[in-house]
C-alpha cells in the first residue's frame, strides 16, 4: 500500500479511544475493505517486528478489531499521564471511596449494593484505587494517580475530602 493509505489507517488506530473495525476503518478512510486489510498487514509488521526495538507502540487485533496500543512495559508510565474515561456510576463509587477512604469494602456495598464489587476491579484496574486485605473484607483507598487525575494538588486524605466537600457537595446542592 501506499505511505497515505498507510498514514491514514494509522492516524485512525492512533486516535480512537478502542479498537476499531475494518468497517468503521472504512467509514473513516474512504479506503476499500482490502486496501485497510493490506496496510493493516504492514502496519502490524512495521510496529511489532521491523521496528519493534524503535518504539514504545504496538498495533494489535483483537477478535476482529484492530488497535495501537502502548506495550504493556511502557504502560505504567503514560497511565500517569493519560486520564481514563470513568463513567458517571463509577465516578460516584470513586466519589464515596475518596470522602470515605480508608473505607472497607462491604461498607461500600451497603452503600451501594452488589455493584461495588465490580466498580472496585475496574477502579483498581485504572490505577485510582488500591485494596488491601482486611479480615474477610478489603480496605479501599485512593491512589497517588487519584488528586492528579482530578487536580488535586495533596494526596493527604483529610484534604481530598475537603476537596470534595467543596467541589462535589456544592454542586449537588445547586442542583435541588
């Protein structure tokens, strides 16, 4: 393929926020079906064998999507830097275990519901929140990337809540 079909798929890879599919590679390209099967070919060769050593990317198929990624040794690094998208449930869930922290987890659930289990694995897995064993239970905290993803300028849990307390409980009640 030629170096803009080339660069076009890749800009699309690079820019979307999940992997993508050769139909929505089309929508966006106006490229035939085996123009972005043949340059998806050469990009995956590029990135995860002629230029492996060169770069901290990796293009990757998933089932029968396709997307750029970080490889997995340079990911910790531009988590720091990269803010996941966190639905409005998830970020209620984080909200509570921020204003609540240390908090255990089936305090959590009573708060809840059965959700809370699930809303921890996701929010352990973008790094906003750690657990620690606690009896039969977990005891949740916020992460060092928690203030930095909101702006908050202390890690100390007493001024998180205040942060809270401020920016979250002020807006609710302008909202009744």
């Amino acid at each position: 393929m030629g170096i803009k079909e080339k660069r076009l798929v890749e800009s699309v890879l690079f820019s979307a926020s999940k992997p993508v599919s050769i139909s929505e590679i089309n929508e966006a390209t106006n490229l035939s079906r085996n123009q972005i099967k043949t340059t998806l070919e050469e990009l995956i060769e590029d990135y995860n064998i002629t230029r492996k050593n060169e770069t901290s990317m990796e293009v990757i198929k998933a089932g029968d999507k396709y997307a750029m990624q970080v490889k997995k040794q340079y990911a910790d690094q531009s988590a720091i830097i990269s803010k996941p998208e966190i639905e409005s449930n998830l970020l209620k869930t984080l909200t509570l275990i921020a204003f609540h922290q240390p908090v255990k987890q089936s305090n959590l659930r009573r708060m809840i519901g059965e959700k809370a289990y699930e809303h921890v694995d996701e929010l352990v897995g973008l790094k906003l929140i750690h657990t620690k064993k606690h009896g039969s239970t977990e005891m949740l905290t916020t992460t060092k990337l928690f203030p930095e993803y909101f702006g908050i300028e202390s890690t100390d849990p007493d001024e998180i809540k205040t942060f809270l307390m401020k920016n979250v409980a002020s807006k609710a009640s302008k909202k009744e």
